[in-house]
C-alpha cells in the first residue's frame, strides 16, 4: 500500500484486530479498492478450498474449493472481505447452481469487472460431484465473445481427480 493508509482505502475489514463473522448470507461485507492498473487486462485468480454451504433439502452441509478469475475494470475486491463473504453461506441452503451464480452475480454488482468466472468443485455426496461453472464477460466488449469462447470450452480437458 506503498504510501496510503488504510483508512484512505475506505476500508474497513483488512486489519482490523476483531473479526466478526456472519452467520448468514451477507453480500453487504463485500469491500473494494481501485484497480491501480485499469489501462491493462489481467487475471486475478482466488482459490477458495473451505467453501460450506447447505442443501436446501436435507440441510446438510456442501464442500467445495471455490475458483474465482476476473479482469478488474476500475475496482477489485479486497480478499478479507471476499473470505468473509463466502463463510457467510456456511448456514445458507441452496444448491450448488446457485451458489455459484448468486456468488458471480454479487461480484459483477460490486465491482463491474471485464470479465468474470466462478467455478465450484464440491466435494461428492452420495457418489458424485457437482462441479458448477459460471462466467461473464462486459456486454458490447471483446469479454462478452471471451465469456461465450470460455463457456464452450472450459471443461475440455477433464481433471485427473484424486483430491476429493
């Protein structure tokens, strides 16, 4: 943060000595700051193995390893915040569909990035695994034809699993 406070980053979670954590879903905790570099396009990746959710039926709980990638515009979002965010769906019941695109939607409200992809890889209950992919691309821009191009093709090459 070479030279700027935190506080001239209006943010609010990032070292702060006490933690609150939510104990529901709480998109409100999302914080950003300003892409210091909106003249270029780039990755920023977020893997996020300890992601709980809940099926809304049975209540019981979901793993997942959460991929998030996206191409700021002019905000990103603060990592801190963003942890905070996802255990917010530790108590929260939906499947695992939805998760993911409530997760991108969120994102795309609070930063209006380029491009985003959110991708879960939840662990499998009952013999199989639900792997949910989502992405975005800013409409009328070269990231919309990227989000189709990324949609048709981003399972092409199947994982070796041996993780879950």
């Amino acid at each position: 943060m070479a030279g700027r406070k935190q506080d001239e980053l209006d943010l609010t979670l990032l070292g702060s000595e006490r933690t609150a954590y939510p104990t529901t879903y709480a998109p409100q905790v999302l914080e950003t700051f300003d892409n210091k570099h909106p003249y270029r396009d780039y990755f920023v990746k977020f893997n996020c193995p300890e992601f709980t959710s809940l099926c809304p039926i049975t209540g019981q709980p979901d793993f997942a390893t959460i991929y998030i990638s996206y191409i700021p515009d002019l905000k990103m979002v603060e990592s801190k915040s963003l942890k905070l965010y996802l255990f917010s769906f530790r108590n929260h019941g939906d499947f695992h569909e939805d998760c993911m695109n409530i997760i991108m939607n969120d994102l795309i409200k609070l930063m209006d990035p380029r491009y985003i992809e959110v991708w879960g890889k939840f662990t499998p209950r009952g013999g199989i695994s639900i792997d949910p992919y989502c992405n975005y691309g800013k409409p009328g821009t070269k990231f919309e034809q990227m989000a189709e191009q990324r949609l048709q093709s981003h399972d092409l090459y199947p994982e070796k699993v041996d993780n879950r």
